[in-house]
C-alpha cells in the first residue's frame, strides 16, 4: 500500500525512447503504473513504432532495436488511449521532472492533445532522494568513513576526505574494479564511437560528426566549409577542452582525427 493520501489517481511512469532530448527524440515504450485514491492499482504497456531510425548507441541501452518495433502502433495511433489512462491523474516517475513528463507532453501535443503537465501534480523520487540523502564531499564522508568533514571546502582537507572515502568504497564494494582503467569504464562506459569522453562529437562512417544541437550529425569537414561560424562558436564557447582543441585544429590547421577502427 502506498503511504500516501491521494485526491487524484496517480500514475508512476517511465519512458525508453530514441533519445534523450524530449523535443527531437520519440517514445519507444512507455510502462505505467495507475494508483487510485483506495490503493487498487493498474498497469498499462505500450511498445511503439517512433517512426524514425533507433541510434544503435540507444539501442545498447534499452536494447530495443528498429526490428523489434517496426509492426508496432505509433504514438499517434495510441494517443487517445494513452491519454485515457492519465486523465485526471497526477504524475510520478524518477527524474520524471526533467525528461519523462516533457517527451511524454511533447508526443501529445505532436498528436494534437494538450497534456497539461503544469495543471497536474508531480512526484519525482530523484528529488526526494538527493533531498533526504545529500551527495556532497561531507555527506559522503559521513556516511562511509563514519565522521565529520572539518576543515571542509579547504583544498588540503577536501583531498584527503576524498581519498579516504575511495579507501572506504573499495572496501565495502567488493565487486568493484580493481585497476583505474576498469573502474574508469566501469563509472563511464567507453563508446567507441565517441571521439571526446563525453561523445559531443561521434565517429559516423568512420568521419567526426556533431552529436548535439541542431548540427546533430554533420560532418565535421562539411561545417569546415558551410558553417564555419558553428564551429568557431564551439572554439569560443563553454565546452570541454578537447572538444574545443580538436574543432580548432580543424578550423586554423585543417587537421581532422584520424579513425582508428575498434
């Protein structure tokens, strides 16, 4: 029984989609969870075709691939029936606030339904979970290493706090990695095709394409010549050295990273 006193019905959601942009990306499967006021609950499933091509990098995520929904309804063909279940209902999901609730609105209003997310309530158990058990260095401290953080924001301190707190992780999780370069992947998966750690710019056919924005898949050696304001855009702006080193190579040397096939 949920331990929660509920004027509406509630339902708990999650999203798998092509992305994670909720404006350009589409639902692939959408799970609810309807709770009502007395505690009865009832579950709905939809599987759907986004009607455009699912990344093979999204794919290893949710493993669910072109092939397995090609013969599935789109949303458009499921909308009133989605809509439906979540009249009159109040929202909850984990990190729901950021993404679930607004690809969920943006697919009704491309069905030509107004959501109205805003009119409703919404419960985001990620929030609850960073509110009632705080992420910082002394939290963090606290909880693995069984004390206080004095001296905390001073470099020397904070240093030290740190390492221990690793000693103590190492410790208690066993089935961590026990070298740096398994325990890297292992925090961050390595994408092969990402050119930079963080995969703003990603190997396509074995060229440097964009992967974010509205540039989002053209070629790097393309902009070169079409767009170089893009480009000196990224140089000037706030990203990640890296990514700002190899677009100024391209645009003051014509230099372009050579693929290494994996």
């Amino acid at each position: 029984m949920l331990r929660l006193k509920l004027e509406n019905p509630l339902v708990v959601f999650d999203i798998e989609s092509t992305g994670t942009s909720p404006r350009k990306d589409r639902i692939i499967e959408l799970a609810a969870i309807k709770v009502m006021p007395d505690g009865s609950e009832e579950k709905r499933c939809w599987l759907l075709n986004p009607t455009v091509h699912i990344p093979e990098e999204t794919t290893a995520v949710h493993h669910i691939a072109d092939e397995d929904v090609k013969d599935c309804p789109t949303f458009a063909e499921k909308a009133e029936e989605i809509f439906a279940f979540f009249r009159g209902a109040d929202l909850a999901g984990y990190n729901s606030d950021r993404f679930d609730i607004p690809m969920l609105e943006e697919e009704f209003s491309r069905a030509g339904l107004n959501f109205g997310a805003s009119t409703r309530k919404h419960v985001d158990v990620q929030r609850i979970f960073h509110r009632k058990e705080p992420r910082d260095l002394t939290a963090a401290l606290k909880y693995y290493c069984g004390r206080a953080h004095e001296g905390a924001h001073g470099a020397e301190a904070d240093t030290q706090a740190t390492l221990d707190i690793l000693k103590a992780q190492l410790e208690r999780y066993d089935d961590l990695p026990d070298t740096t370069a398994a325990l890297d992947e292992y925090l961050v998966p390595h994408d092969p095709l990402n050119v930079d750690r963080q995969g703003l710019l990603k190997w396509k056919g074995g060229e440097v394409t964009i992967n974010f924005g509205k540039k989002k898949g053209e070629k790097l050696k393309d902009l070169l010549f079409n767009e170089p304001k893009f480009l000196k855009w990224i140089v000037a702006g706030d990203f990640d050295t890296e990514v700002r080193m190899i677009v100024k190579d391209a645009l003051e040397n014509g230099r372009l990273p050579i693929y290494k096939k994996v």
